[in-house]
C-alpha cells in the first residue's frame, strides 16, 4: 500500500461519516477527492488531527443542519471544504480574504483557458475586475 493509498485509509477510518465503499472514499465529482486530498495532506503536515478535524467536521455538519441542510448525503463534501477552509483560517495558515483572494483568481483563471488545457495563475489573475 502506497503512503498516499495509507493516508486516505487512515483518514477513512479516523472520520465517521465519510462515504465509503470496500476500496474506500468513495467521490461524486472529482473536486470532492481534491478536498479530502488536501485534508489528509495538511493532516500529513501536523496542522491538525484526526479528532480535532473530525470535531470540527461534526460541529459544521450541525450548523449546516441548523440552516436547513436536509443531510441527504450529497452535501457532505460542501461541510467538508467548509471545514477545511475554516480550518485554514483558524489555524493562521490562510485568511478568510486571502481565501476569497485567491477562488476569485482561479475563477477568472478559469474563465479564460479553453476547456481541457490546465489553468494557470497569473499576476493579473488577482487584479480586481
């Protein structure tokens, strides 16, 4: 088993809720395995463990919840990037802005590659439109 194929099954185990097959994550859209990537990443890099991020986890599933979320289980990865992007912010890595900051840019990078090519930042990616 691969490092990255032990890190996902640790994650899988250390976190209740997460959708799973006999293989393992089991992913909808391909953004939703890019999220959990980055969880088990900086989880790799000790910016958290795996009770602080499942607590976390857990305590926006029940704001989410709270606002209305029927938890039919397709939305789970939307609490699981809130959490991350929470996560981030709260442990100073990234702001809140500087989050906002650099979405606003993907997206305008985005906008403007053909479809299939990779999207690369650009200085001016970051400039106000």
């Amino acid at each position: 088993m691969s490092v990255d194929a032990r890190a996902a099954a640790l994650a899988a185990d250390a976190v209740p809720g997460l959708p799973r097959d006999d293989d393992g994550p089991v992913f909808r859209e391909p953004w939703e395995a890019h999220a959990f990537a980055m969880a088990v990443t900086l989880h790799a890099r000790g910016l958290f463990s795996w009770p602080e991020w499942a607590a976390a986890l857990a305590d926006e599933i029940k704001r989410a919840q709270q606002r209305g979320d029927p938890d039919s289980g397709d939305t789970y990865y939307r609490h699981w990037l809130a959490t991350l992007e929470r996560m981030v912010a709260d442990k100073g890595v990234a702001s809140a802005a500087t989050q906002l900051r650099y979405r606003a840019a993907w997206d305008h990078a985005a906008d403007r590659t053909p479809h299939g090519r990779p999207i690369e930042l650009r200085p001016d990616d970051f400039e106000p439109a």
